[in-house]
C-alpha cells in the first residue's frame, strides 16, 4: 500500500471521534440544504426537530445523516455534531476500498488497441457523496509491431485511471508514463479527485499509447491492476 492510501486511511479516524458518556444520537434534518445554514437535528427519543442549529466537528454532514451529539462541558454544555454514524440509507459512512488485478499473463496486446482496458472496479452506490482515489501499477515488455518483427524501447504507454468511460473518461489518478522495453513498471500516483460524485460509477485502469509503433504484453499478473477508494465527502 502507498504513504499516500496509508495517509488516507489513517484520516478516516476523524470519523469516529471520542465522545463522552453523555452523548445522544440523532439525525439531520432530512431538508437540510448544506452551509452556510448549519444544521438542526431530531435526538433519539423525541419527534421534533431542534429549535436551533448545530456546528459540526470535522466534515459537514448531509440530510438524514446519523450523528453522534456531543455536550461540551458537561451535560449541561453546548451540543456539537461530533461525527457520521451512518448515512440517511442506514449505510455506514466510512471509507471503502476495493483492489483488482489480471488473473493471467495477457499476451500480444496491438498497438492499434489504445487506450486498451486492463481491469476495473465497479463502485456501488454507498448512500452518501464521495470523492475517488484511485492509483495502480502495470507491469509490460514492449511485444511487436503489425509487420511482426521485435523492435526494443521504441513505444510508450501511459497508465492511467479513469472514470466510467475507456476512451473518452475523466482521469481519476496522475499518468504513470513508462517506455516499453525489455521491462517496463508504470505506476499512478494516487489523487484524491475534486469532485464530489454520488452514485454507481466504474474505475477503468487502462494503458494509452503516445508514441511509436508497437504493442506490448504483460509479464506480471501479480503486479498489474489497482486500489480504488470510496473517501466520504
């Protein structure tokens, strides 16, 4: 696992802060709108929502949201939205990660298939907004050109993740660019994206030819594919 995935997973601890023995639970008012309003909330064991508003620790909860109502100072404090227990779905809203790679050495890719799909990774639907990190690594040897004949360290292929579409998609994660030789490892670097996205997507890992006239075949199955996360927003 990359610092940067490690990084990511270590900040997810935000989500569950320490609370005190005096907290409630409760849930976010399903018509809240998002700042700047702040948002009022319905405690457990009572029907109404709260005649005030709440600040939140840590990243701003969404409508419908189960929170953790934290005093400070005491039962008789002021109450704070200390964290996300659950979605307005029921699901947690926590981070998500999902690994793919390629079962099998994959042999004599053209260099007409650009960009070609190595593998990809379904994300499902969590029940709240979300942003994609995504990185992973290739590993190749350049292969042939159309007339046959082995030509070294004359292609390069740029691995790349990107969202729902193989050709025409958004990048989710920085080019690993590396020149097809004898052996070649493309890495990605992983980047968190700036949109916020919601919904079911797809996460392609795919191989994109810049130059030069050959193809190429992968000579690790078990070090080519990628890492997606699902970090909540």
């Amino acid at each position: 696992m990359t610092d940067a995935a490690k990084s990511i997973i270590a900040a997810v601890a935000k989500y569950n802060p320490p609370i005190s023995k005096d907290s409630r639970l409760a849930t976010v008012d399903p018509a809240y709108a998002g700042l700047p309003a702040l948002p009022r909330v319905t405690f457990d064991g009572e029907t109404a929502l709260s005649p005030g508003t709440y600040q939140f620790i840590g990243d701003m909860p969404g409508k419908g949201d189960r929170v953790v109502m934290q005093p400070l100072g005491g039962s008789g404090g002021v109450w704070v939205i200390a964290g996300v227990v659950g979605g307005s779905t029921g699901l947690p809203k926590d981070m998500r990660c999902y690994t793919k790679g390629i079962l099998a050495e994959i042999d004599a890719i053209p260099y007409t298939a650009s960009p070609y799909a190595v593998c990809n990774v379904p994300l499902p639907d969590p029940g709240w907004p979300y942003r994609i990190m995504a990185g992973g690594q290739a590993f190749y040897q350049c292969d042939v050109d159309q007339a046959g004949e082995d030509f070294e360290f004359e292609s390069r292929w740029d691995a790349v993740c990107v969202l729902d579409n193989v050709a025409t998609g958004v990048a989710v994660s920085r080019q690993g660019i590396g020149r097809a030789g004898a052996f070649t490892q493309a890495p990605m670097t992983f980047m968190l994206s700036a949109t916020v996205y919601t919904g079911v997507h797809t996460v392609y890992m795919v191989l994109i030819r810049r130059d030069g006239q050959q193809g190429l075949e992968f000579i690790s199955a078990g070090g080519t594919g990628m890492t997606v996360f699902q970090v909540p927003a």
